[in-house]
C-alpha cells in the first residue's frame, strides 16, 4: 500500500498501525516528519522499546537485524526497529535479509524502513516489493517552487499565523517563497522563527521581511527549466545563487548548453519534415522538459536558435579560461549573458499572441561564428 507523507496521519487515524512502514523520498524535513508521526501512534500504542540499526557499507551484518525481529523487547511486550539505509542499496545480502524479515513479522513489533529517493529499477527490485507487500509505502514528494506559497501558508496557519489577503499576502509569500527556495529544512526554521518574534494572528510583509533570511538553494538542473518556462526574475536569482553556493561554471554551461543544443536538433527535425514528437525522441528529450519543448518549438525559428548555438559555444569557451572579444572576461558574466539571450530567443514563444515581452536587461545576441 503506497501513502503520500503529507496523508500519513489521517491514514494511521484510519487504518491504524501496520506491521511495517517504508519511507523513502529526498526530502529530509517531510520525511523525518512523516516518521514521527509514525513513532508517536506507536507510543501511543505502547510500543516502548526501540532499536536502531544503520546500513552502511557492503559488509553490513544483517543477523543483528534478523536476530532484533525475532526477540521482544527486554522492558515492554512490543517494539519498534528502525532500519536506516542511506545509500538506498542494501546489496545482494541486504535483499535477501529484507525478504526474510518481511516473512518473519510477527505480532508485537513494528518497523519503520527509511530511504532515499529511488530509481525506478530500485523501486521495482525484489526486495522494495516485498517491503510494499508487508506494510505501507510513504512517499516523500519535494515541494516544487510553485507549491511553495500554499506550503508556507499552510504552515503559518498550523501555528495560528497568517498573512493579509489579497495582493500583499501574495507578495509576502512570494518573497518568503523565494528566500527558502531549495531549503526545506531552513524554510521550517524561518517559520518557527516567526512564530517565535511575533504573536498569533496577522502578519505583516515588512515583518516577513525583516525576519526572513535568504537560506535558498539551487538546483542547477532545475536552472534549465526556469530559463525554458521564461522565469527570467527565477533565472537570474538561480544562477547567482549557484554562483554563491560555489557550483561549477563547466556543469552550469552544460546544462543551460545541452538544453540549447537540444532544441536546435528538435527544431531542425521539425524542418526536415519529421513530427514533433518524433523530433523529441530524436532530440532525447523526454520527462517534464518534453512538456516545455512542445511549447516553445512550434513558433522557435531555426536561423535564431542557430544563433543560440554559437553563443553557447562561445560561453563553453569562456568558463574554460578562454577570453572572446565581444564576451564578458569573468565566466558567471558570460553565464549570465548566455541566460539572457535564450531568454531573449524563447521569449516570442512563451508570450501569449498579441503580448510583445522581451526579458529586462537582455543583452545583444553576440554574432554567429
């Protein structure tokens, strides 16, 4: 049975404590949640006696687990065994031993298996499956950019804070939403802080504001989609973020490059006469970035991509030490200004009909080479 962290509670209240639960997910904060949700219906329920073991390494000796599974608790008649795998690949031992285990409950113990994200093949591996048969499954989903404002509020609601309607309340969750960015666990501590200057009830955007600190962090791969999707404010806000947080300008160029790269391939199979979801696949574009492409290519024109290429090649040379007269010498400058121009190139593609825009502070294309 699969549950989503954000309903573990309303189905424990439900269905009641099973044998076994198995949380897996990349986002610390929602799943250290969802497990002590779990833990406290086990208290509840006098589940008292509590071991911890941690998998790390091949060479992990699973008969302690096994052994755990099958004794009772020296100080209370039902037990709780936590089994941490950080890794997310317990190993050809390791699946056997949760197989077993799984095979063995028995009455008076109650597990709490805690993983990373997995991959599709670890998901379909005989060993998650058998920790699925034998229990619950709590997926902990990351809480993209544009859930963030409705997650915030939701949790100064929870401590009996809100903030005003209408378009200020908007812009102080667009603020507070854009400071924690990336940075759950911070996020969290930003709202306990509030909760802690300021007392029940309506909150101010100069208090956001003045309490709010800029904790966000950036994912360089999420850098492409903000520049796809024209989230020209987002873009520039990443890209100094990653910057800041010390990320390499060479994957930085990659990504934004090989984005360019694949809608100038996708294009031109659209000009050859292929389909557009055949020059997808051609292009090797696939997931929510498919989405973005069937957008923008339509209306994309061949020559101004071609364009694009070359001034993506020219910034592959920058953030490699090599100078170019009509570039920026400093490579996050020539970044920037790569971001820019394919802002400035997508920009007639992602402007309704009729709605001119261009992105503020573009610069000029430099000249194809």
């Amino acid at each position: 049975m699969q549950v989503r962290a954000a309903d573990i509670a309303a189905h424990l209240q439900r269905q009641g404590l099973k044998a076994i639960y198995t949380v897996h997910g990349d986002e610390p904060l929602l799943a250290q949640e969802a497990a002590d949700t779990i833990r406290a219906a086990a208290r509840a329920q006098g589940f008292g006696d509590r071991q911890v073991f941690t998998v790390s390494g091949a060479h992990f000796d699973w008969s302690g687990v096994l052994g755990a599974a099958q004794s009772m608790g020296l100080f209370a008649d039902q037990q709780l065994i936590e089994i941490r795998i950080p890794s997310g690949k317990p190993g050809k031992e390791g699946s056997t031993a949760l197989q077993q285990y799984c095979d063995a409950l028995g009455d008076g113990l109650l597990t709490i298996v805690h993983l990373p994200r997995l991959d599709k093949q670890q998901l379909t591996s005989a060993w998650f499956l058998a920790l699925d048969r034998a229990g619950v499954t709590v997926r902990v989903d990351p809480i993209e950019r544009h859930q963030l404002p409705t997650w915030i509020a939701h949790r100064l609601a929870a401590q009996g804070q809100r903030l005003a309607a209408g378009e200020s309340g908007q812009q102080a969750l667009t603020f507070f939403a854009d400071r924690v960015e990336g940075n759950l666990l911070a996020a969290h501590q930003e709202l306990q802080k509030l909760a802690l200057l300021y007392p029940a009830g309506e909150l101010s955007i100069e208090q956001i504001q003045d309490a709010v600190l800029d904790v966000a962090r950036f994912d360089v791969f999420k850098l492409g989609a903000a520049v796809l999707a024209g989230q020209t404010g987002r873009a520039l806000r990443m890209l100094e973020g990653l910057k800041a947080e010390g990320e390499a300008a060479v994957l930085v160029h990659w990504t934004l490059a090989d984005d360019v790269r694949a809608l100038y391939r996708a294009r031109a199979a659209m000009d050859d006469g292929k389909p557009l979801p055949m020059a997808l696949r051609e292009a090797r574009v696939w997931g929510d970035k498919e989405r973005l492409f069937e957008r923008l290519l339509p209306t994309l024109d061949t020559t101004a991509l071609a364009r694009l290429v070359d001034a993506a090649s020219i910034c592959d040379g920058l953030v490699k030490g090599l100078r170019h007269p009509d570039w920026p010498g400093d490579a996050w400058d020539g970044l920037r200004r790569l971001v820019l121009l394919t802002l400035d190139t997508l920009a007639p593609a992602q402007t309704p009909r009729g709605q001119a825009m261009r992105p503020p502070m573009a610069l000029q294309t430099a000249p194809a080479r």
